[in-house]
C-alpha cells in the first residue's frame, strides 16, 4: 500500500539517509555532498513550504518538497524537489510524486512549476519530466559540475498549471 | 568622484531606500513589495557572499550582491543583484558594477554569473546585460506579475567568465 502524506519531524529520521544518499552522490541536486543531518533538516524541512513522504508498506521510500519559486512578482510559481530510496527505485515513485506535487500546486494556488536545475545528464529526471508535461526552458552551460563527467549544462523545466 | 566598496552595517541605512524603491515598484526584482527592512537587510546583506556600495562623492548611489547561486554541483556559478538610485539613473552605475561584479566574481574563483529572474519587460536591463557579455540562456513563460502588464516572461542570462 502506498500513501503520500505530510512529513513529519520524525520523518526526517527516514528522510535524512535518502538525502545523504542522493547529496553525496552529487550527480542530481546543487547540495553539497557533505551536507550534515542539521543543515538537510533546514533545507528539506524548513525552508521549503510543504514537504511529502511517499510511505509504502509503513516505510518512507520518496520525499518531496513544495515551495515559492520567487518571492513577489515570482510568488504564483513553486519549485519542488524529489527524491527516491535507491532500494525503490523503478517502481514509479518519482512519477507518483511529481503528479500529487502538481495536484497539490494547483490546490495552493501556484500557476506554474518550475525546476531550476536539472542536471541535463541526469537523463532518466529529464525524460521523466518531459512525459509529465515540463518542458526545458533554459540552458544553463556547463552550471552542473559532475562528480565523473566534468561540467555539463543544467536545465530550467516548466510546467504552466493553470487553465 | 565614485568607488565601489564593501558595505558596512551602516551603509544599510543608505542601502534601505534604495531597496524599497525598487521592491515597492515591483517591476523588476522579485522581492514582495511589502519587504520590510529587517527582511531586506537579511536579504541584501546576511543572505549573499558580498555586498558592495557604489560612492559618489560620499554618496551611496547604488549597491550590488553576489553570492553562490547554487551549491554542491553548481557552486561555481555565482549571482549578483544590482540597485541604482532614482536620483542616479542614467549615469552608467548599472554598467560600473556589472564590471565590478565580474571582476570581483573571477577573483573569488567563480567560473561563471547567472541572473536567474530578468523580467523581459525590463528592456533597458535586458539590453545592458547584453552588452555586458550576458546570454539569454533560458524564458520562464509568464513567470513574472508585473504590476501594470500582467504576467510576462522572465529570463534567464548567464556569462561563462572563467578562460
């Protein structure tokens, strides 16, 4: 049984290892790999608007944060951020919580999604978004410093919700 | 007679009107109108790297930030944020501390400038930071609320500055 939900401060107990996994590996996400558990706890927990845990069986396995893109005259468009245990990998998770992500956008009152940095070999994410209806906006030249192949560009991904 | 120099605390007092102005218009930068200046100060001076003043005979006329745009995987592209004075417009101060900001940004180690929220209504920015050397990399549809046109697109520029 699978069932995406709120995240609690006792999540983060189950979120913490997905984080440091995907952080330390350094090949998807702008957050440094020596992240610590205090500073993950800021950047997943605090800061965004909402965070998510997909629960399968009683266990976390995904996670995702909602949050305002731009504050002001950028406040209608959020940007969010997912994450999958490698042991629940293939399993649609990603896909799962991207959909309930732009549900629940929708339901706060965002107008577009926006994902700022996609890493452009990260080509399983970029596909991904690509049939969940993003499409790549912007290019960013060699912005995305990857740990086995050098420089490569980083890609901004937007989806218009509103009708 | 004009110099570029790190803010001080103090500076602030003369940065904060500044700020205000152009947050309150709305039209440019992606900070809530209703900025205060305990949030601005957090914003202009806790939150980047640096912060500079631009002087004009002992007059702060202008004011820039640069900081880290993205960590980890992204932390040699820096960002910077520029503010000039009603009262200074027209004087190239825009262009004096673009200049000083790459400067500045290639000393610092950073490979390359990112401005991630250029609302395209901007013209005279867009057209600056063109003459600068700054490439339109990516358009956010309709990603900005400008106050009087509705929602237009924002840019994203960016310059490789390292060799």
């Amino acid at each position: 049984m699978i069932e995406i939900r709120e995240a609690t401060e006792h999540d983060f107990e189950a979120i913490w290892p997905i984080f440091h996994e995907v952080a330390k590996a350094g090949e998807t996400y702008a957050y440094s790999p020596d992240t610590n558990k205090e500073q993950a706890f800021s950047i997943w927990m605090s800061a965004p608007n909402y965070t998510y845990v997909l629960v399968e069986n009683g266990e976390v396995m995904g996670t995702y944060y909602l949050k305002t893109n731009q504050a002001g005259p950028g406040q209608h468009v959020c940007n969010c951020g997912y994450m999958v245990s490698s042991l629940a990998r293939g399993k649609g998770f990603a896909t799962i919580m991207c959909e309930h992500s732009q549900q629940k956008a929708v339901e706060f009152g965002y107008k577009a999604m926006q994902y700022n940095f996609v890493a452009a070999s990260n080509d399983l994410a970029v596909k991904l978004w690509l049939k969940l209806g993003f499409s790549v906006v912007g290019t960013l030249p060699k912005a995305f410093n990857h740990p086995r192949l050098g420089y490569v560009d980083a890609l901004v991904m937007y989806k218009w919700l509103a009708e």
